[in-house]
C-alpha cells in the first residue's frame, strides 16, 4: 500500500487509523466490482440455494457480528470490519507484483517498460567481476513494485556487465559466510525489522552484525524508496508495545487478500450503522445494516434476491467511487499522518547507516521537482540537460532524529520552491528546515551506502535518468563508480 508508508507505523501503534491507511488508495475495486458483489453474495448465502432473503442477509451480519468483534470493543469497529471482510472477499488486485498472490514475480509489461529504456553502458568499468545480492524481504507494508525492484537490478548487472545478481526473500541469507561471496547488498524496499527473527534473538543478533560487519568492512549498501521504512517507531507507540516488539508484520499479514474490497465496504457499513457516531457497531446496528442493504437491492419486493440481480444492483450499495483528478496531485485530500514528529530508531545503528527514517509522504502521483545538490558527483551526471526533471509518486519525508545533511553527501532533494503552497501544506508536522532529499551517499567505515526515495510506483523503474542514477549509485556501493562522499555540511 496510499497506500501506506504512515500506515506502518500507525499498525504498529495498533490504530485504527493506521489500517485505514494502510490501503487508501486500493478500493476502488474498479474492474473486480462484479467479483466482489458475487462474493459479497455467497458469504450471505448460508444454505447455498442461490438467492438471499432479509432474514437471511440479516443473519449473516449477525453472524460477522459474533465472529468479528474483540472480545475488548464496544462493538464492530472498523478495524474489525476491514479484518473480517477482507478474509470473506475475492482478491480483485493483480496476480502479479509484491501484493499479489505471486509476489515475487513482478508483472511482464513494468519488466518489458523497465527494460526498454535500460541504459546501454556502466559510468564505470568493474574492477574485478561483481556480485549483488537483492535483499527483496518486508517484514511491514510490502510494496507492490519489490519483484520489479529486484529484477530491475538484475538486469542493470545484465544489460551493462556491472554485476551479476542475486535475488532472496529470505533474511536468513544475510550471515557472514554467505555474504563473502557479494560485493554489494541492494535493499528493496526492506520494511519493518526485515533483518529479525522474533523467536530467535540469536538469530537476529548473527544477522544484524552481519549485515553491519559487511559494509564497514568495506563493500557496500544500495537501496530503494521503502528500505527507509525500516527499524523505527514512533516513541509514543514503542511506549506502550515495550521495546524491541515489531508488531507490523502480524497485524498486515491478518487482513486477508480480499483487504481492497474490504477497505471501502467495511466504511460503508460503518457509515450507514453508526447513528450515534461512536465508532463502532452493537449488535442490532450490524443487523440494522444487513436489513437496509437487502432492501436496497429487493427493488421488486419480492421477498429474494438472486445472485445474478444481487450484482446487477451492486451499486445501490457500494456506489463507484469519484472519478480521480486529471492532474495527478490536484485535489488530493492531506495524506494522513500518525501524529507529531516523533520517530525514534529502533536499531540505531542501522538508522544513521541508512541515513533516514520515513515520515511522511506525499501521495503516488503527486508532481515533485528534481534539485541537483551535488552537479560535480558523477551520480548526479544523468540528470544534466533534463532541468527541469520531474517525477510523479510516493515522495518521502524524513524524521528529524538521524536525517541530516552533516551525515549524508546528498545528491538530489525536492526543489521546494517549485512546489505550490497547497502542495506543501499536504505535509503534516513538517522539518522546520524544509529539507527532503531524494538521494544520497554516506561513507560507513570503510564501506559505502547509496540511497535512492524513489521506487513507491512501477513507473519509477522506466524512467530512463532514475535508471542510470540507480546504476551509478549501485556501482558506487560497489567501489567502482568513485564520487565524494563527505557530509553536505561540514
């Protein structure tokens, strides 16, 4: 998932809100809408016989009811709603990409876009033959766009030479003897505690020094958009889960592959149950819901409703949604955000490594405008002659606690002053300095990292000038693409 970079905070703060989040953006439901009034239908449809009664629609509320509601709620919350309906629903997302039944395979037309514009050449010949181990495992929100991430380094090594590739979702390969044999570790949007093993502290501990031990050791860290979103918390959240505890993954992993359908329904029905605006459901509201919503769709009278009209009349439940802005970015309503800036590293030594912790973002499709901070880096050498470069996505904001340009050689940032106040506002609890960068290096010890924000949406991966920044920058974590790496600011 907007999807949803706040949202993995806001899960592990165990909110509502953070849910909610988590798949904005993903309920349109667009196409799959007849799929999901026929799954609607068939979770109603108790004895099968292929129509519904009041009574029986009635039922099936109930039943959700028992079934759904936590045994410490006033009722059905729409957390509870969500989570339930999406284990009811058919899957009406892609059957390709990081949120699809086969994550790990990225779909075919973002691999034939991606390699249609590869660059044809490295900006540096490889010192010795190279090798890169895609590191494609999320242990918080999963981003569509991981497999296509993966392959996308892959055939860079390919197209150029540069490297050959290794692609793994597992963290379990991230230990000092297999890591001998790379040269590079590539992050793809590696969320949550992506590195740990919760019921092995042992484990974790051998990972993390690994992983810690091989960059300053002297090779190198390439990574992309959400490898930032990684290891934090806010401090209000860590306050009442205790230290050390990684929630996220457990809490995404419970919403079932029907969560797109879920989210727009489950608000439905809150909105339409919820007289006293409680936030939550009892019992006779639930069924109250199942009562109107059969009688919408029993436009006859009759008594039963049959699956084949129950769909036909879909829409007298779950009106389609608005059509979207023409412009990208126009109209947007303000991403949501967890609260104050208040983000705080739970590995910190990972945090200042990577060199930022996400906190907020502007939403995919929002028009960001590319300033060159670093113009005599060859990193930065793709970028010349294409001013003003701009790219719609996820864009990132970073917490003030270990982003800093005394830590990081930064390449890029968002040109703020081509932005518009109302773009701008968008940003909830901003850096006072207004400072966003969208890459960077930072020497570690004796080891190099290199950080590209970009990479939220497919689109990203054929881009032709964020290809060949990523290329530079893979070949610097690599020591062979060689560039200054002090801080911005001494």
């Amino acid at each position: 998932m907007t999807t949803r970079h706040a949202a993995t905070m806001a899960v592990i703060a165990g909110t509502t809100a953070g849910l909610l989040v988590a798949v904005q953006g993903v309920g349109a439901q667009g196409g799959g809408r007849a799929q999901v009034a026929a799954g609607l239908f068939r979770a109603l449809d108790a004895n099968g016989d292929g129509s519904l009664t009041r009574e029986e629609t009635q039922a099936g509320f109930d039943g959700w009811f028992t079934k759904w509601k936590a045994a410490d709620a006033a009722g059905l919350t729409n957390e509870s709603l969500m989570m339930g309906l999406s284990q009811v629903l058919p899957d009406t997302g892609p059957q390709c990409g990081g949120r699809s039944p086969n994550p790990r395979t990225p779909c075919q037309p973002d691999v034939d876009a991606m390699t249609a514009q590869l660059p044809a050449a490295a900006p540096a010949k490889a010192a010795r033959p190279r090798k890169v181990l895609v590191l494609a495992r999320a242990a918080g929100f999963v981003h569509s766009s991981i497999p296509l991430a993966a392959r996308t380094v892959e055939e860079l090594g390919k197209k150029t030479g540069a490297w050959t590739t290794t692609v793994s979702y597992d963290a379990a390969d991230i230990t000092e003897a297999n890591l001998k044999q790379y040269d590079a570790i590539f992050l793809a949007s590696t969320t949550g505690h992506f590195l740990d093993d919760p019921k092995d502290a042992a484990a974790t501990a051998a990972r993390r020094k690994a992983f810690l031990d091989f960059v300053r050791g002297g090779k190198g860290i390439a990574a992309i958009h959400a490898a930032s979103d990684a290891y934090h918390a806010s401090a209000a959240a860590l306050k009442r889960a205790g230290q050390g505890a990684d929630p996220t993954a457990a809490r995404l992993a419970a919403l079932g592959p029907g969560i797109m359908s879920a989210f727009p329904m489950a608000g439905r029905i809150l909105a339409e149950g919820d007289a006293d605006k409680s936030g939550a459901l009892s019992r006779d509201e639930v069924k109250a819901v199942g009562g109107a919503w059969f009688d919408k769709v029993d436009t006859g009278r009759t008594g039963r409703v049959s699956q084949a009209d129950f769909v036909a009349r879909y829409d007298l439940l779950m009106p389609p949604p608005p059509a979207r802005p023409t412009r990208p970015g126009n109209g947007q309503a303000a991403a949501t955000e967890l609260g104050p800036d208040d983000q705080v590293g739970t590995w910190p030594e990972f945090n200042m490594l990577i060199g930022g912790m996400f906190k907020f973002h502007w939403n995919d499709g929002q028009e960001i405008t590319y300033k060159v901070d670093d113009p005599a880096s060859p990193l930065t050498a793709p970028f010349k002659g294409h001013a003003p470069f701009v790219v719609a996505d996820e864009t990132y904001t970073f917490g003030r606690e270990v982003y800093s340009r005394r830590n990081l050689r930064v390449l890029t940032s968002v040109d703020m002053a081509k932005m518009t106040p109302e773009d701008k506002a968008k940003e909830q609890f901003p850096r006072p300095d207004g400072d966003h960068a969208l890459s960077w290096i930072r020497a570690e010890q004796k080891g190099r990292v290199f950080y590209m924000s970009h990479g939220h949406n497919e689109k990203v991966y054929a881009n032709p000038v964020l290809l060949q920044h990523l290329l530079a920058g893979i070949q610097y974590a690599l020591g062979d693409l060689k560039a200054d790496d002090s801080p911005s600011q001494k």
